[in-house]
C-alpha cells in the first residue's frame, strides 16, 4: 500500500547505489528495517524496478535502539559542553587561587606586616583588585607609621610634663 511506500531519499539511494537498507520507524512506533535493490529490467527498453522487503523488529530491539540513541545524544551534548567546563573549571581555580593569595597576604597584613605586595598581573578587573589591596597596605603602612610616630611624641611630651611637674612644688612659694 501507499503507507509502505518508501521515501524520496531511499528511492535515490537505491537507484544512485543499487541498494538501500535503513532502520526507521514503523506506523505503530516500533521499528523496522526497510531494504530496497534494484532490480534490472525484464525487457529491454523498460525502465528498472525496485525490490522492497520490510522486517519488523521486536519491541526489546526497539526499546534498546531508543535507548542507545538517547545516551548517544546525551553523549554528544556532553561533548559540546567539554570544552567551556574546561574553560569555566580553570577560572574558577584561577579565582580560588587569587582568592587564597589575597587571604595570606592579607593575614601578615592584619598581623601588622605592611610591606607585603602582590604581584599585579593585566589591567583587568583581578589587576584592579591587586592593585587596590597594594595601594591599601601602603596606606596602612603610612598610617601606622605616623600613628607611631604621633604616640612617640605624646610619650616625649608627657615625659617633659612629668618632669616640670615633678620639679614644680620645690619652686612654689606660698604668702599668707
């Protein structure tokens, strides 16, 4: 019947080759193979014919096909994806080592260690960040510093007042 006939694509195969055999699926959703041969003409000047044999498959074979396709595109997907996992995995390590970098560094920093820089690299954003944290010790290298050198002179001064105020009362007169 016209539901058996074969496709465009398989009637070109088997005239362009000689033959064609395929699996694809039947009109009750399980599979079948269909073979096509050409077949030379009985009598001369008559056009060639085409044999066509279809095999149904049993429902386990189809059930397993579609099952191998399914992990077959699953596979390919998997594929695709390798390269920007890769991709992705080497900047977040990336981002974990700077992250674990700036954590040590920033460790001696609050142990009071402020001549520790890091080594900027590009001017991206992770080159904007390392720069920002070398510019942040310096200022509180400066600033502590200059917070040491204030509590210098507080020291200084408040020894000079102790003293002055230690001789004072020798110096003092009182009148009735």
């Amino acid at each position: 019947g016209l539901s058996e006939r074969a496709g465009d694509f398989a009637l070109l195969q088997a005239a362009q080759r000689g033959e064609y055999a395929a699996a694809e699926p039947a009109a009750n959703g399980e599979l079948q193979i269909r073979v096509l041969v050409s077949m030379p003409a009985p009598y001369p000047g008559e056009s060639a014919r085409l044999l066509q044999a279809i095999y149904p498959l049993p429902a386990d074979i189809t059930a397993l096909t579609s099952s191998i396709e399914r992990e077959y595109h699953r596979y390919q997907n998997v594929s695709y994806l390798r390269d920007s996992l890769k991709q992705s995995f080497l900047l977040i390590l990336s981002l974990v080592l700077l992250l674990t970098v700036l954590s040590s560094a920033t460790e001696q920093v609050a142990a009071g260690d402020f001549g520790r820089d890091v080594e900027a690299g590009e001017r991206d954003e992770i080159g904007f960040l390392v720069h920002s944290f070398n510019h942040m010790t310096q200022a509180l290298k400066q600033a502590s510093l200059s917070a040491e050198h204030s509590r210098a002179q507080l020291q200084a001064q408040g020894e000079y007042l102790e003293t002055v105020l230690g001789n004072l009362s020798s110096g003092v007169l009182t009148l009735d």
